[in-house]
C-alpha cells in the first residue's frame, strides 16, 4: 500500500469530517438517544408501578369480596333469627289467644249451663207446686207458696 496525496487527502478529510461530526452531530445524536433511553426506562418503571397497583387493587377487590361475602352470610344468619324470632313469638301468641278463647268459652259454657239449671229448678218447682196443689185440692196462698219453693229449690 502506497501512501500518496489521495490517500493523505482522503485521512485528513475523514479526520475532519470525523471532528466535524464529534463536534456537531454526536452531542445531539447521543442527547437524542439519551433522552429516548430515559424514556423508555421512565415507560418500563411506570409499566412496573401499574403492574404493582394492578395486583394491589386486585388483591384490595378480593378482600372487599371476602368482606362484603361475610357481611352477607352474617345479615343472612340475622334475619333468619329473626324470622325464627317471628315465628316463634307469633306461634306463642296464637296459643295464649287460643287459651284465652278456649276459656272463654268454657266459661260462657259454664254460665249457660248454670242458668239452664236455674230455669230447670224455677220449672221443677213450680210442677212440684203445681202437683201439690193437685193433691191437696187447694191453693197455697203466695207466702206459703214463696217458704215452700224455697225449700224445694234448697234440696235439689
């Protein structure tokens, strides 16, 4: 390899074609593509924080689920005491008011029958009466009458 004007041309050129381009092109090349480094760190650190607050949230939400699933059961297992509650009470309160109606029945039954035994015993009287005065041929005046009903009615 021969060295000549060209090839001395040629070196001294590219060298200041090279010191032209570390002077001028490379700063801003390099800042471009600093910048674009940054960038892409500052996307994939940003992707990483989301992909954190995605997990979080998804563990947030399922906890929140978990939480609103056992308020359910527990509101659920509530009313069910208190239906149960209902129930029982209501089923309480239709016995006291069957008691209360069976009693007063009875006692209607029992004051019935009473006065049917006192018009039995005011009507037994007066046949008795009325078979005395048969027999004995006479009327009984009214006080006679009034002593000896009472004694009838005091036997029976």
């Amino acid at each position: 390899m021969e060295i000549n004007a060209t090839f001395l041309g040629q070196a001294v050129a590219f060298l200041i074609f090279a010191f032209l381009c570390m002077k001028f092109v490379w700063p801003p090349l390099m800042d471009v593509l600093e910048k674009r480094q940054k960038e892409i760190a500052d996307g994939l650190t940003a992707a990483e924080k989301a992909k954190k607050n995605l997990e979080l949230a998804n563990a947030d939400a399922k906890d929140t689920m978990r939480k609103a699933h056992a308020e359910a059961h527990k509101i659920l297992d509530e009313a069910n005491k208190q239906r149960q509650a209902i129930i029982d009470k209501a089923a309480e309160e239709a016995l006291l008011e069957k008691k209360r109606i069976l009693d007063q029945a009875k006692s209607e039954i029992k004051a019935e029958k009473n006065k049917v035994k006192e018009e039995l015993r005011s009507e037994y009287a007066s046949l008795v009466m009325a078979g005395v005065e048969k027999v004995v041929c006479q009327k009984a005046d009214a006080f006679v009458d009034q002593s000896m009903m009472k004694k009838i009615m005091d036997s029976l």
